[in-house]
C-alpha cells in the first residue's frame, strides 16, 4: 500500500490529467466484486419471495393465496431483469479498470512476496483518444513500464499514435477515432482564405505563424509533387506572394508559362537573383515594421501579407556548385535561405524546401531544425528519415502503403514524434489543376 499511495502522490504533485482512477492489484476496489454482490442481492430477493410463497399456505384466503404467487413470480421475473440491467451498467462503467486489471495479472505486473504489490496503472479517456498512464514508483516494474507498446495495442486492439516517456510515468496515447484524410475537389468559384491556417488533413491545421517554414521530402511517386502543389494554391488562396525556384526546371518550373520569369526561377543565377530580392524585402518591412513600432506585433497587423518561396529539389541546387563561380552562388543562396528561416517568422517571410533526398550535404542540421514543419513522404531509410526528422523520429516507423502517406512532425503540436499522416488527396484525373491555379494569378 505504500507504493500504491506513493503513486496517487505522484499523480497529484505532476497534475496528471486523470479520473482520479488509479488501477493496481493493491487497490482492487469494491466494483471488482460485483459478481458476488449481486449474487448476494439475487438469493435475497429469492429467498423473500419463497418466505412469501410458504407464508401464503398459512392463509385461508385462495385470492389472496393467488396474488402473493403472482407477485412472487412477478418480482423473480423483475429482479432478473434489474439484476442484468445493473450488471450491464456496472460492466460498462468499469470495463477500463477490469481490462488493465486482468492485464496487471496476465503480464505478471505484480507480486505476492510478503506482500502484494504491482504496477500501478491510470488512464483518460478524450474524445478521440485514450491515454493510459503507466506510473513508475521506483520498483521492479518501472523498467518493463516502459516497453509495453506490443502488449497494451493488442490488449485494446489499437495502434499506438504516441509514447511519452518520462521520469516518473509512461503515457501511451491511442487514437479511437481515426482522422480523415482531406480530398480536394474543385470548385467554380475563387476562394479566399481570410486566415493563415490551413487544414492539412487528419487532424492537422498547420499555421506558420505558429510553426514557420516546411520540409517536405520524399522519392519518385511518393506523392511530393501532389502535395507541393496543394500548398501553392493554398498560399495563393490567402493572397500571399509566393516565389518558386525549381533548379531542375520541371513540375514548379514549368509554372513561369503561368506566373511569370519575376516569380519563377530555374536556374542558379536566378534563384540567387529571386533570393537576394527576398531577403531586401525582408530586411525592408522589418524597418518599416520598426518606424512604425507596436509592441508585440507581427507582419499582418502592419497591414502585410505573407511572402512564400517553394525551394524544390534543394538537392540539385546543390550538387550545381561544381567550380569557384558556382559554389559562391550556391552559398550566397544558402545565406539567404538561412536568413529567410532565422527571421523570416515575424516579417511574413516564410519558406518550404523539398527534395528527393535531404542530407547534410543539401542541408545542414541547424537549418533543418528551425523548419518548424518536417514531412517525410514514401517509404524511407532509418537515415534518410532522421534527416528529415531528426530527434523526432518515432523508434517503430508505420507501415507506408498508401500514396501520398509518410510521416509528419510539428512543432508546438505537443507531440514529441512524428505521427503516420496522409497528405491532402487530389485525384488529378478529376482535378484541373492549372484551371485552378489560373483564379488566384
């Protein structure tokens, strides 16, 4: 009992957001005799009614004899009823408690040496997850605490979204309600998107004033191309001015037909060109931010809209610096970049890279990790995702089987991994995306 009440302390000091419903074999609480009890009131309720029924043969009376028998039967047949209604009640009310009970037994969570003792289990039940909180009291199960992933997804029959393991208590997060992947369909007329959020799909809304700058990486058909372009006509859905260097000249590149050589470049003299305007720019608003000062203030309440720059193919920009000539254009790109995503939040200047394959070669680990939004589509390598994810890289990668799926990571989300997430569908066969582009140019 000792530990136990250890572990209800524990609870209350961290401000676990529990039911006050702590799970061990040292609090069995009264409900787990249920059974008992209400075989208790069942033979009770019989027992009167055969006292009744033996005490009407004393009467003279053959109506009175007839009504006690049929309120004898009456009542055996209600206390049946009332008995199964409770059961069911208290069944449904408790199933948590009786499931992590018979799990405490079955994974041998406890023992019987000189005392009983076992692991102490809490749990919060959200609208669409459940969190089940394993509490470490110091003892010999606060080790095996931390690995039960396998064991409580087959015990609940749901995939594990999240682990959280921490110094006093292993939380285990399963979603019971599966998010819905967002389809994109046309529409006749021209959107306009007031906010700087946009719905990502299954369950993400992602807002870069919150979580400035993308990554997004992924391989040949993994759904990269699909995606960007989602993005691109979101950013122009909030009127921001958006910026596109494509080193390779293809999918965003062949955009310049549309939007222009002024905001379309694909080769490294321009895309230094487009960069080095960008960063001016910035550098300008930040001083006319700063003449006009309002403390606390970000681009929008001056008045500005965000300005967008979708970088693909970061790779191939790289390896273009192959003599001294080269290699000074790539760096002064570089430098803008690095300027664009250290103080680019509070001007409005934001930027997304892509790439096939992102390594420290294209892309340094300092400048990965102030891209606030990290996106890792397809199939990959344990390496090739740590580049993208970085400490955010779940130990057990999900299963990719989908088109467009991979794993996602934001920060501020409150989430210490990447989750498995399912980018926005667009069914190109249906979807025209150049007609759609065309209402916001």
């Amino acid at each position: 009992m000792i530990m136990f009440d250890f572990a209800k302390e524990f609870i209350k000091r961290r401000n676990i957001p529990t039911k006050e419903i702590y799970v061990s074999l040292e609090n069995r609480n009264a409900f787990l005799d249920y059974p008992i009890i209400l075989r208790r009131i069942r033979s009770i309720i019989l027992a009167m009614v055969l006292f009744m029924v033996i005490l009407s043969f004393t009467l003279n009376n053959a109506i009175v004899i007839l009504l006690v028998w049929l309120l004898g039967i009456i009542v055996a047949i209600k206390q049946m009823n009332w008995i199964r209604h409770i059961r069911r009640k208290i069944s449904n009310e408790f199933s948590m408690d009786i499931l992590l009970l018979e799990f405490i037994l079955n994974n041998n969570l406890y023992t019987e040496k000189d005392v009983l003792r076992s692991a102490v289990f809490s749990y919060e039940e959200l609208p669409d997850k459940l969190i089940i909180y394993a509490i470490k009291c110091g003892d010999n199960f606060s080790s095996r605490l931390e690995t039960l992933d396998t064991e409580l997804s087959a015990l609940l029959n749901l995939p594990l979204t999240e682990k959280l393991n921490r110094a006093g208590v292993v939380e285990y997060h399963f979603q019971t309600v599966v998010p819905k992947r967002l389809h994109v369909v046309s529409t006749n007329e021209k959107e306009v998107i007031e906010t700087t959020e946009i719905n990502l799909g299954n369950g993400v809304v992602y807002n870069p004033i919150k979580c400035p700058h993308i990554l997004v990486s992924g391989g040949t058909g993994s759904g990269k191309s699909v995606f960007i372009s989602f993005m691109l006509i979101q950013f122009l859905k909030q009127e921001a001015n958006v910026i596109l260097c494509d080193q390779k000249n293809s999918d965003l590149g062949a955009l310049s037909h549309y939007l222009g050589n002024e905001k379309v470049a694909t080769t490294p003299n321009n895309i230094a060109r487009v960069i080095r305007l960008a960063v001016t720019e910035m550098q300008e608003r930040y001083k006319y931010m700063n003449d006009n000062f309002q403390y606390g203030a970000n681009f929008q309440m001056h008045g500005f809209k965000a300005t967008w720059i979708l970088f693909d193919e970061i790779g191939a920009f790289s390896a273009s610096g192959t003599d001294k000539k080269s290699k000074e254009v790539v760096n002064e790109v570089m430098d803008g970049i690095k300027q664009i995503v250290l103080l680019g939040r509070q001007a409005g200047y934001f930027i997304l890279i892509a790439g096939q394959q992102v390594n420290a070669s294209n892309l340094s680990t300092e400048l990965r990790d102030n891209l606030g939004l990290r996106i890792s589509l397809g199939q990959n390598s344990s390496e090739g995702y740590k580049m993208v994810l970085g400490s955010a890289t779940p130990d057990k990668i999900p299963p990719i089987e989908v088109k467009g799926a991979g794993l996602l990571y934001m920060q501020g989300s409150g989430k210490e991994k990447a989750q498995y997430w399912e980018s926005p569908y667009i069914d190109m066969e249906n979807f025209d995306f150049i007609a759609e582009l065309q209402k916001y140019i």
